[in-house]
C-alpha cells in the first residue's frame, strides 16, 4: 500500500502562490509517476501536473507557466508550487501516484487538499 499525504493548500488572494506538498510512504516501489489533480465544486478531476520517475514533466494548459511540479527523492516527496493564482484555480487537489505492474497499472490518491484563490 502506497500513503500520499498532501499538505499545504489555504486562501489566497488572486495574483499569490502556494506550495503544495505530497509525501509518499509504504510500499512505494514502481511508482513511475506522480501527479496533482484538482476537482472544483460540481466539476471533473482534472489533471493538473504530472511527473514522471525520469523527471519528464507535462501541464495542463491552464497552469504553464504558472505552475511547477518537481519531486525531491531524499524525502519521496512531490511538490507543485503554484504562482500568479486564479480564482479559478479554486478546488481540492489530489495527489496521485502511478505504480506500474506487467500488465496494469494502480493509482493511489492522497487525501486532498483544498486551495480557495479569493479576494
């Protein structure tokens, strides 16, 4: 089993940033990626980032150039530093990581946290 605990959503104003941290634990062998996704209120989860085990990146279009997803594989943590934030980055953000088997693949998601972007 694969633990994911997010930290670091809150309020913020339209225009500031915010980190968000994914700690991972357990089991966490084969995980050959991670990600943020976000789901708003009466809306699908999105993706937001996702980070590969090689360190390929890829974004939505809504967040590049806005936002940053990086891992540190000392502490098995995966970041998403997000700046210059919208009110329509408002929703709980999931952390989600990918464990590939032979022939599937699991994901295990965090908690979520939640961003609120308002003045």
């Amino acid at each position: 089993q694969v633990q994911l605990v997010e930290s670091g959503g809150g309020l913020v104003q339209p225009g500031g940033s915010l980190r968000l941290s994914c700690a991972a634990s357990g089991s966490i062998f084969s995980i050959n990626a991670m990600g943020w996704y976000r789901q708003a209120p009466g809306k699908q989860r999105e993706l937001v980032a996702t980070i590969t085990s090689g360190g390929r990146k890829n974004y939505a279009d809504s967040v590049k150039g806005r936002f940053t997803i990086s891992r540190d594989n000392t502490k098995n943590t995966v970041y998403l530093q997000m700046s210059s934030l919208k009110p329509e980055d408002t929703a709980v953000y999931y952390c989600n990581a990918r464990r590939g088997l032979i022939t599937s693949f699991v994901d295990y998601w965090g908690q979520g946290t939640q961003v609120t972007v308002s003045s």
